[in-house]
C-alpha cells in the first residue's frame, strides 16, 4: 500500500514538456519530474510512464544528409532520439537509486490477445521488481498506417492494460480550458463528468511538437474514465505537479471522473482492440449463443451469415449479432476473401479459433 491515495499510477508525458523551446531536451525538467516519480515510489506508488520526445530530441541532435521523407525523417530521429532520452531517464533514476526499464511498443502489439498479456507481463514483472517502466511507441519501425494516433492513446492503453489507479497526462498546459487557452476570460474546466458534451470548448489546435492535441487527450481521458480509471490532465511544466495533483485536492488540472462500473480484463482489452479490428463478421443466434455460453467455443464458418470490411487472415475482427451488437473479437484465420466464400458452409476449420477469441460471457 502506498502513503498517497493510489497504489499504481501511469503517467504520460509529452513532448512539449520535455523539451525547451529551441527543441533540446530539458533535462532540468526531466530531473524535476524524475524527483517526484522517486518521490512517489519511495512511498509505495507503483508507476508507469509513457514518455513521448523521442523524434523531438533526436530532431534537436542531427542534420538529415539529404532530403527525407516525414516517415525515414521519424524513424531517422527517433532511433536517435529514444536512445538518448532513456539514457538521460537511466541516468536520472540511476542517481536516485532506481532502476529504470525501457518498452518499446506499436499498436499491433495491443491487436492480438497473446501479444497484449505478453506486454502486460513484461510490465507486472518489472514493477514486481521495483523497476519503472518507460513505455513510448516503436517509431522507428511503426507503419505510418498503424501507428497510435498519439501517445495519449498508448498511454490510455497501457492505463487499462496495467489497471492503474489513476491516468496523469502531463501536458504543457493546465488542463482543458472552457475557451482558448490564451485568452485571459478561458478558464480551466476542473471536472468532467462522464455524460458532459464537451465540443464547444476543445481547442482543435495541436501543439507543436508531439502528434496529439486536446481533441484526442479528451477522447482518451473520457475513454479511460469510463472504464473505471480516473484521469487527470495537468501541466507538467509545474514543478511538483505530481506530487499536488496526488496530495491537494485543489491542484489546477481537468479531473476526469471515472464511472464506478467494474469491467474484466477481457472486456477492457475488447473495448481496445474495437479500434484495431480490421473487419466484422455477423453471426447468427445459433453461434452467438453458442459463444456466449462457453469459453471453449471457436467460431465456424457455418456460424457466420455477413462479412463486412477487407482483412487479411490474422487480423483483428468484430463479431457482431445480426442486431448490430458486437459480442467480441478475435484472430482471423481466413482472409476476408475467404470467408466469404466459407461463410455458412459445415465442416470448415474455425474462422477464430477459441485461444483466439474474446467474448464477453455473461
Ligand atoms: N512517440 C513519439 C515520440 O516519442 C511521440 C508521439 C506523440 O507525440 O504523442 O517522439
């Protein structure tokens, strides 16, 4: 048990925290933020952190030797960069007498269940061993495609994936703001509820450096908390702004309250993998009960009445009832060519085999 309100925490911090306005890395606000996370694992919080700044850091370092494309530039920069900022991370906790540990993920990796228990391993492991997880996204080897759209949603996956206590998304401003947040009458919107409309004050501007913006943390955050976690947006250029956000009720930042629903880890994983799943396939009330009923059950061809989408065999797909409502996902074992020859034929091998399949029994 820890001496703060939560046990376990993950906190994302972007890229315009960590670096100074002529692009280099800040490393005096890294160390500021690495004194607080030590702060708050000394006291018995567990935590993960999601740092974006590889491409930025690795942009302040070298001069591309030709002209490159936006995606030979992010991988040239990021190689760079992720190097350097783990190292100055490594340093940092090293001083402090704390190991750190670096995970590097892309979002196929959240696609498949095996893949995504794997991950989740690796990082139960590593806090079981006192090590801090710095999680950022593969860029060097991502597909521009299949990337996350920024690292607030790998830091919402990596918040349920890990069933932390709370999300911070630490940002360069205070929170979201009911106007634009450089006009002196916007103010900080200091809770969300759940079923509040929010389209008339998110600001569509992006920030300059990182690929996310106050739209997609907004998503994120109204996603997360929604599946039971509560959220904070908050400004990590504030020194100790980890510290209040966990000890002061009145730290300025947008709170996101969770809904007090329980969900498993299965449905947590569904609700995620929806943005990956490639395709659908309807299936009839005989499978889907089928389905429902038991864990042990692949899904058959005969079972499958409409296939909509193209995808290629092992991707991600939705299985929805003939009214729509989705019942799972799983791990195609037939392109969508295929199945729409197989569709309603007997004796034809799964279309998802049971390991590789996540419905959501009773
Ligand atoms: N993974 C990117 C980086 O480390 C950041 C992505 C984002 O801006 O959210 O540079």
């Amino acid at each position: 048990m820890s001496n703060y309100k939560f046990n376990r925490i993950a906190v994302k911090i972007g890229s315009n925290v960590l670096t100074k306005s002529d692009g280099m890395l800040d490393i005096a606000r890294i160390e500021q933020i690495v004194e607080q996370v030590v702060e708050l694992h000394q006291n018995g919080v567990e935590i993960v952190l999601v740092s974006s700044g590889a491409v930025a850091s690795g942009k302040a370092e070298l001069k591309p030797a030709r002209k490159m494309d936006s995606v030979e530039l992010r991988q040239l920069f990021s190689a760079v960069g992720q190097a350097k900022l783990i190292n100055c991370y490594y340093d940092l906790f090293r001083q402090k007498n704390i190991i750190c540990g670096q995970v590097l993920t892309t979002k196929e990796s959240f696609g498949s269940r095996r893949h995504y228990l794997n991950q989740q391993q690796c990082m139960r492991v590593m806090l079981e061993n006192n090590v801090v997880p710095i999680v950022n996204e593969n860029d060097t080897i991502s597909v521009t495609e299949l990337m996350f759209t920024d690292n607030d949603e790998l830091s919402g996956l990596i918040a349920t994936m890990m069933d932390v206590d709370a999300l911070i998304i630490l940002s360069n401003i205070d929170g979201i703001y009911d106007g634009d947040p450089n006009d002196e009458s916007s103010s900080v919107i200091r809770k969300i509820k759940s079923s509040q409309n929010l389209n008339q004050y998110i600001q569509t501007k992006k920030s300059s450096l990182g690929r996310g913006g106050m739209m997609t943390k907004t998503r994120i955050a109204r996603k997360v908390a929604k599946e039971g976690i509560p959220v904070f947006i908050a400004n990590g250029k504030k020194d100790g702004i980890l510290i209040d956000l966990l000890t002061n009720e009145n730290t300025i930042s947008t709170f996101f309250e969770p809904e007090p629903k329980e969900i498993s880890s299965v449905k947590k994983w569904i609700a995620h993998s929806e943005d990956f799943a490639k395709g659908k396939v309807v299936v009839n009330e005989g499978a889907k009960n089928a389905l429902l009923k038991s864990e042990a059950h692949s899904l058959l061809p005969v079972g499958i009445i409409d296939v909509k989408g193209n995808f290629e065999r092992y991707d991600i797909v939705k299985i929805e009832d003939e009214s729509g409502h989705v019942l799972g996902v799983g791990k195609a074992e037939y392109d969508s060519t295929k199945i729409r020859q197989l569709k309603g034929q007997n004796n034809q091998r799964p279309f998802i085999h049971y390991n590789y399949l996540c419905v959501e029994v009773g």
